[in-house]
C-alpha cells in the first residue's frame, strides 16, 4: 500500500473540500443530526399537545415572520459570501486559518440545537463531562501524568495565556499567607526564599491548609490584592502575542514587571540572554515570577527552546535555590505535538519519529524538519507548569475555542472559587468548571466540536499528526521553492525573492526586492503594494487569485533580528539601522491540501505567476 | 385585530417549538444557507480543478473515514439527547434557558461555514463589522448617547463584568499619573480629591495627554500594576454573581476591597445601608472605586434600584466632591429594557407604558407589573458607565454570546493595547475589536447570531418587548397562581406553600411546607427531594414530568432577608436563627410559551398535580 496515497485520501474526507466535494455527504449527515433533534423534541412527553397549530402557521402574520427571516438570512449570507476569505482554496496563504473540520461544524451545529452551558453541570448535563473528556485528551497529548493533570476549554488563547498568569500570581503568594498564618510550616525561609519555592513545593504546602483554605486565601493576592513586593517579573520572548500585554494589565501586575527577552536569528528566544536575565534579577534580589516560551510564535511561527528554558529553572534550584513558574504558549503550535507521539501515546525517540514520518509520507525526505532543536522543545511540554493550546488553530476546529491544560491539578485550589481540594470534594465538583476558571458562561457545543473531532482524530502520528504533517511539509515545500527561486526576471530586470527563516512550523515570511534598490522604504512600499492587492479585505474576494497576510518586522520588537533577512535582499547595513522596520508577507501554511504534491505543483506556479504579474505592475 | 393574538402567532414563529412545529421550515432555510456556501467554495476561482476525485471518494479508506463521521455523530447525538434539559418544553422551569431563536440557530451556523474571527478585521471583513452594529444596538437600547456610545459582544457575562471593572480601576488610576506627569493639570488637588474625579472629568482630563498617552500609561496602573492605597473599595450588592469575587481577584484588587450590601426584603441592595457605608468610607478618607447594581439578580431576578444608586452619587459629588464609578450588571435582566422603549426608541412615561403593554396584550392588566420601583430602575440605564448585557439570556441566542456597554467610547483608550483615541486614529482602527476587549480570538458567528435576531426582532416594544413581556407575564402567573393556591391537601393533611417574593423580572421562587412542622431542616430535606426528582440531570431527562432548579438562600449571604419566607412557611423566627438557611425551587419562567392563556391553564395543573404527587410519595 502506498502510505502517501493513503494519507491524502484520509485527510481529504476530514474537511468539505476545496470545491465543496464533500457537501452531500456533510448535508446528508447534518439533516440526521437535525432530525435527531425535531423528533426528540416531539418525544419529550408525547402526551402533549402541540402549542402552535397548523391553522396559525397559515396567518399572515407568520408567515410574515417567515418571509423576514429568510430575507436576514440571504442578507447575513450575502455578506458572508461578499467579503470572506477563502481559507477553503490552496490559494488563500495568509492568517492562521483554513478549512475546519467537517466533522466539528457538524458537532457543533448538533450540540447547539440543545444550547449547552458547560459552566455548570445542570446547565450541560451532556456537554461537561466531553470538556472532562477533551481537556484530559489535551493534558495528556501534551504529555502530563493523566492522573494528576487537568485541563479545559476556553473561549480563546488570551484568555488561556490570562489564565496561566492567574495561576503563576497567585501560587507565588502562598508562602507569604503561610509565613503570617503558620508561620512554622515556612520556618527559617527568608522572604527571598519565600518567593522562590518550587511550584510542587507549594503545592505541597497548600496540601497541609486545608483546614484554613479561606483565610490562607484572604491573606493572599486572592484577598489582599497585588502587592509588587512580593510579586517579582513576568518573562516573555520579544516575539510573545500582545495578549501578555493585556494579561499583565488585566492582572494588576503592570507592564513594569513584563520584561522581553531578545531572540535570535530564528525569532527564538535567545536562552544566553534569558540566563544572564536572570541572573541580574537575583543579584538584586528581584524574584522571577515566571517565564513563557512559545511554541509557534504568532508572526514567524518559531519554536522557543523550551527545552533549555526547563533546564535552566533545574539549574538555578539546583545552584541558586531560585524558581520561577514556567508557562508554554502553545495556542499555535500545541497540536503540532501529535506528530511526535505514537499510537501507544509515547513520545517517539528522534531517529524512530524521523523514520517514521517519511516513512508514513508525512514529511518528504528531503525536508529537514524536525530539527533536533524542535523535537526537544516539543519533548519538554511534559515539563511546564501549564500550557495554552488552541483546538480552534491546529485542532481545524471552529473558533470560539481555545484551550489550556495544567499539570498539577491541585493548582485549580488557587484560582478556584471554591474552597480547598475542588477535586476532592466530591464527584460532581469538577463538573462546575466555570468556578474553575476565568469564564463562566461557556458554550458546550464548542466542546462538543472538539470532542468530535479527538474521537475521529487521534491525538497522534496516525492521526492530528498526518494533518499537522501534511501543513509543516507544505510549508517546507514553499520555503524550498522560494529558496530554489531566489531571484525573479521582471520587466528584464532581477528582483530577489527571500523568506525569512527555515520554518519552525507552518509559517513562511517572505519579500521582494529589485536589484539594486537599497532603500528600504521603498522595498517595504512594494511589500505594501503586493498585499494591498493580495489581502482578504478591499476589493471583490472572488476576484483575487492569491490571498495572504503582511507583517512589520521592527527593531523595537525585535532587536536586529531582522538584519540578515533585510540584507539578503539588499538592503544596507546602514539602512537597517536607519529605519530599523521591514515588512513582509506572511503565509500561514495551515491548508490541508497543500502537502500534496499534485497541488502544490499547480498552486506554486499559478502563485508565481500572480507574483510576477504583481510585480510587473508595481515596478513599471 | 385581537393583540393578543397576533402576539401569541408572532413568538411562536420565532421558535423551533415545543414539538419542532417549525422544523421543516427550519430545514428548509438551513438547507439554502449551507448550499449558499458550497456554491461560493466552488465559485472562487471556478477554473481550479477539484482536489478530491470521485474515484477517491469510493476508495475503501475514504468510506471508512465517512462511516466513522457518522458514528461519532450519531454517539453525540445519543449523549444529547439522553441528558439535554428539554428547555423547549412548558414543562422547563427551571435555570435561565429557554428555547432559543430559531434564526439565531441560523445565523450562527451560517456565519460558521465561512469561521470569522471577530478578533481582527482581516479575519472577519463580514462580521466585524456587524459586531460594531450590534455593539451599538445595545448601547442604544440601554438608552446612551449613539454618538458617544459603544459596545461589543464577550464570551460571556462574567468576562464583560471583568471588563466593566477593569474600566473602573484603569481609569481610576489616571489622576495619579496625571499628577506625577503634568501636575500643573491637577494643581490644587489633593489625592482624595484625585481618587474622587468623575469619569467624564477624567475623560476629559486624558484628552489633553494624547501626546504622552504611552507615558500616561505607564505611569497608571497598567504599567506600575494595582497600588491598593489609590484603589478604593468596589461596592456590590450581596445578590451579586459569583462573578464579581473571580473579578476581584483576577483584577488584582483583592477581596478585602470588595464590600457587600444588605440587601433589603425584595433582594434590592438597600440603599440606606449603601449610603451609610459609603460615609462610613469618607470618614476614613477611603475612597469608593465603584458600586455595581444588579438588574434581575440570577437567584431571584430580583432589580436593584439603579436610579437610587444614581441620585446617590449625585448627591455625594454635589455634597461631599465625592464620587465614583456606576457599573450595572444587567447580563440577565438587560434586554428587559426592550419593554420600556417604544418604536421611536424613546424610553416611554410610566402610564403610557403601562397603557401599551396592557393594549397590546404583553401584560395581563390584573398584573401589577411593571411598579415604579422596577420603571425608575430600567430608565437609570442611561446614566451608569457601563453596563453587563448578555444576548445569551434574555437575548434568546445560543451560548456563547454576552456583552458590554459604555457610555463614552473615549474610556476604550484606557484598557487599549494601542495609543490613546483608537477611534479616532482611523477608519479602520474600531475594527480591530480584539485590541480594545478583554478577549482575543473570538467566533464572528455568535456575533451573527445577535445580528439577526436584532434585524428580525426589534429592539422595542414591538419586538423583544413581546418576547421577554410574555416571559414576565408568566412569571406572574406563576407567582399568582401559587399565591392563590397557597394551601395544598397531601395525605390529608395540609402542606403550605409560598414564592418568596412579587417577581421583578421572571424568576419565581417556592417552597413547600407541611402545616404543623418548624423545623428548617426537615422543609429544606423535602425541598431537596422534590428538586432531585424534579432536576434536569440525574434520570432519563425523557420521562420527567416537571424540571426545575433550586438554590439555598443563607443568612451568610442575605442576612435576614429570607426570615420572612421562612417564617410564612411555618418556621419559628428561633429556627430561623440558629439554622440560617432556606432551601426553595427556583423557577426561571423563560419560556416564550407559558404566557399563553391556554398554556399556562394546562401546565400548572400539570405542575400542581406533579408536585402533589411528588409530595404524598415524600410525606407518606
């Protein structure tokens, strides 16, 4: 058997199609969902009479209501359809989006019908324990022990990422409720050493308040409010999503206490940088609160060396008795980890996934990825405090649904609503997720879609993974292109054509720049133009034969990250310094067609052309 | 024409129905959306080939793909329907759910195929700007100033709450950065003076900082984090949501600077206590952040008297220079407002409405509703700060789908991630709705869901009016029939049974009590059994006759309040006393069906005789 047949043949009945190939099977399936629903309606008591009558149906008046809403329907679909984006289409290489799956619009669309609200067991008596369900699927995807870790769904990765910072908050301020109320359980720590215990040591600690939980959460940042003192800083990658911003706003931390750390060529975060970070905070006596890394950035789609940050925090504990709460933004990339993780949910030695997926036709030889820099990134999940991963990005599944997945769930006491040992105090507990977390009011058919769609999909190379695959190797493949490419004839005259880094995952940054052209306004001018005509917003969207995304690349967010790529293109040393902002295109690769080779072929030229045409046009 | 009748015709074609009565009509609208959007997939670019082949479609791999599809759904499906509330039956009377617009449903499905992202307007070019739309339908309704106003849906009521407080504390702190940065703009006042500015003086006072705004917020609390000596205590009834502790914390701010008031015998915050303890805090010189009052309190839908809370604050700032911020949580009681506003949007007089909503049959004219007390309340919408609204209640659309009101946009500049007077900096800035919002990422979907609704329904007297009137109607139904009933003959002997109090809005709470017993533990054990069998988890949902809710109202939270129920229950005021705590059914009268005459007749036989039997078995 063909194994590369075979995935692209799977992946094709996942999703409605590029030309809705898929559509009468999805009609078909979604009439049995409605049905399900009418007749169980008619089934609840049958004994009762209907209350609207066939003769009223026949009244003007209703038929009036009838006729206006088909006519807000047509106009709410005329909308849709005028100005869209067509992620469906190999031609649309731009935002994080693409085809959902088929399956999880169907299961959210039959979950609705009975308008669960998952922030109480009552309310979503179906729906809640699936969020149990799909948050421990999460939990343990991302390799957490599945009897200690715990995880949900929320409406969004800010509010995950928020979340996680709650988290971080409030378990640092413990010890010092302890040191005023028992005082014995922390004697002989400084305050220093207050602000430096191990997450698993308060944890631990919180183990022996049970019978104080109330007061220990009055004298702590739940009961007293934020004091900075006690508090220490935030530590994010130059490359964070603005949602740490607002999250440390939200939190009453301040931006103060926010600091960036500077990433390297790769729009890593640079890991030397981090170290000496830090190591200035300790000889002031200045406690880490935490430390994010993302998995998947939102711009390049890098992956920080988690790894490395890990074994940093075990090397200050172990040296300087220092600790801080470690956070992995994985909204992006966190699906990306079924690709390492075989049937029996083992995270695969590097050489046996490597095999594996060429030999699957996941990833084609002659790709380099994973580097081994990724795959331990990957690897060192399992070792966070806490993680935010999107199923409505890598999960294909329909917005809103974010999610999140800790690995100790006894942190849930801090943050809950509740007293001590939520998930002791009886069964039904855990069932009232909105005491558990920032939401409360939460749709059960988002979860329902997830669920759907991790029963169809297994969270592993056989599954998420030849999706997630199918999207690395297609943006591989559009990098190599590119790089095979270089320089463009237009007009008779060269034009260089650069990406901007090997991709870490999916995304490919990219420019244009004549030959000769050292002026980098001019260059980001062009790049303006080319996405003015290739954006999913202004003119007719049918119209367009290429969409994607831009983005500014500054030396205020990212140091001079960005020189290299500016002179790969020609523009002077000097003029980066200068201006210190390129701009450039930004193609999400997440379409699920474009790993086959057959589609990448024809898109690849028909991209190419359009490029050229562009082109031709912009520098006339 | 008989008004009455047309009302009755109107709501029910607005509704699935409670035996699907309008589901072919449904399908058949549904049925012309979904094919809307396969034949937009299949005409962008119709010159592209399709991916996925007929012969690919018939392979074995495929099929196994398609009949997994359908497994998975059918076994969600099953799970629904096994346990779903049946909340679009009469006989669903119990949490704050009800059957939900037909064309909502719709809507929302509709906008899903094409899966906006309402974060950013290149991710939703069709449906952000129907949020800025509804937005403003909302902020219209609750009777701001459209032209200063502004508005935007949330995940859900908690996280708009969030967002209100988050408003208050920001631009509580800007004086105090005012004054380190400009002082010359806050010469002569003190800090008590500072903490005590009204919200448009310090609109008016950001006004002049645009140049510096990035300096002004770092200096704020946003980049310094929560300073407890500026923040002042933020007042809130003790029927608040459970959602104002979580604020409290995630904010920052801490529950020691949360203060709960009495409230008084009808669960209104009692104002006499409210101005008493505000003094009380002017004599400290600790300032008030802000008071929230609760429009249709979750437990009892009970409706603080807003307007008291204004002329309050009036007084205070006209008396004392003191003043603070006003935050009404209407999640549930907001669209209520529809009732007051007549078809040119004017809040109408008291008899005039009161005319209208008897001619036009919303309201039964032995029907003492609305009393001046809940009128005055609803008209002092118009001059809070902000207001919680949550289209997902009284909304009548699927979950997820709250929202926020404010009545000077020019506030959005303090909890922005960007420079000051994002809605002057350009067209295009008011699209980027998640820079300005608490959430991220967010489904454009549930956005199209309001919209619809409110292009179908009128936001008046006419529309929603009709809706949430027949809802309150009956409630006071409900209410009255209880009270006419007040006695029931169980296994010959006589059972009391009473509602807690005249409904504000359409929450009617009851507890039955056998004649001669005063012990509160005995009633609230009884209460608990005819709630387990009455509960909508628990046995197959299919064959209960009645589903209802409860709660327990605690001498913790409400201080004597409950007293007087308990007591005309038959419990000693001793009881009373020493227990503290009365457990009652809580029925949320949603249904858009209950105050149909004919309805409401047969149903409450079916309920009295439900609950008769229910108590001869528990009493036997």
């Amino acid at each position: 058997m063909d194994p590369n047949k075979n995935l692209i043949t799977d992946i094709n009945a996942l999703f409605l199609g590029p030309k809705s190939e898929n559509g009468d099977f999805f009609k078909d399936v979604l009439i049995n969902c409605v049905n399900d629903h009418l007749y169980w309606r008619k089934d609840f008591h049958p004994e009762d009479d209907p209350i609207i009558s066939y003769m009223e149906k026949e009244q003007p008046s209703y038929k009036e209501i009838q006729d206006k809403t088909r006519r807000v329907l047509d106009s709410l679909s005329s909308k849709l359809r005028e100005t869209s984006a067509p992620w469906h289409s190999p031609r649309y290489l731009g935002h994080m989006n693409s085809e959902i799956l088929l399956s999880s619009i169907l299961g959210y669309i039959t979950a609705m019908f009975y308008n669960c609200n998952n922030c109480a067991y009552e309310g979503s008596p179906a729906t809640t324990p699936l969020e149990i369900e799909v948050g421990m699927d999460l939990a343990k995807l991302l390799g957490f022990d599945a009897n200690k870790a715990w995880g949900h769904v929320t409406c969004d990765g800010t509010i995950a990422n928020m979340e996680g910072l709650w988290y971080a908050r409030n378990i640092s301020s413990l010890p010092f409720a302890v040191k005023k109320l028992k005082p014995e359980l922390v004697a002989g720590k400084s305050d220093w050493q207050l602000s430096n215990m191990r997450v698993d040591e308060i944890l631990d600690l919180a183990g022996k308040l049970q019978d104080i939980w109330k007061e220990v959460r009055n004298n702590s940042v739940t009961g007293l409010g934020v004091d900075e003192k006690q508090l220490g800083k935030w530590i994010v990658p130059q490359t964070k999503h603005y949602s740490w911003v607002k999250a440390a706003d939200v939190m009453g931390i301040g931006l103060q206490n926010v600091i960036d750390i500077q990433v390297d060529d790769h729009y890593r975060m640079d890991i030397d940088v981090l170290e000496k970070t830090i190591n200035g905070l300790i000889e002031k006596q200045i406690p880490v609160l935490g430390v994010v890394a993302v998995i998947g950035t939102t711009e390049e789609g890098a992956v920080d060396h988690l790894d490395k940050v890990v074994a940093l925090r075990e090397k200050f504990e172990k040296e300087k008795g220092v600790s801080f709460y470690i956070h992995a933004d994985a909204a992006y990339g966190g699906y990306g980890q079924a690709i390492f993780v075989d049937e029996n949910g083992k995270f695969m030695d590097y050489d046996v996934c490597v095999k594996r997926l060429h030999d699957d036709g996941l990833i084609d030889k002659d790709i380099n990825w994973p580097t081994t820099d990724i795959y331990n990134a990957y690897k060192a999940l399992a070792k966070v405090d806490s993680i935010t991963i999107d199923p409505h990005k890598m999960g294909y599944v329909p917005y809103a649904c974010g999610g999140i997945a800790i690995k100790d769930k006894r942190m849930v006491d801090f943050i809950s609503f509740f007293a001590a040992y939520v998930f002791e105090a009886g069964v039904m507990s855990p069932m009232l997720v909105g005491s558990y977390i920032l939401e409360g009011s939460k749709a059960g058919a988002s979860v329902a879609a997830v669920w759907v769609a991790h029963q169809l999909i297994p969270l592993n190379v056989t599954g998420y993974g030849r999706i997630i695959g199918a999207s690395v190797n297609g943006a591989h493949k559009f990098y190599n292109l590119i790089n095979k490419t270089k320089t463009l004839e237009i007009n008779g005259k060269k034009v260089r054509f650069e990406a901007l880094t090997d991709p870490d995952f999916n995304i490919v940054d990219f420019a244009f720049n004549p030959e000769g052209n050292t002026d980098i306004e001019v260059m980001n001018n062009l790049t303006l133009q080319i996405w003015q005509e290739s954006s999913a917003t202004g003119a007719p969207i049918l119209k367009k034969d290429f969409v994607t995304s831009h983005t500014e690349l500054t030396h205020d967010d990212y140091g001079d990250a960005p020189k290299d790529m500016a002179m790969r293109l020609g523009i002077t040393a000097d003029q980066w310094d200068k201006v210190g902002s390129i701009r450039v295109l930004r193609s999400c690769v997440l379409s699920p067609y474009f790993g086959n080779p057959k589609v990448t072929e024809q898109y690849w030229d028909d991209f190419l052309d359009n490029m050229k045409m562009k082109l031709a046009k912009l520098l006339k």
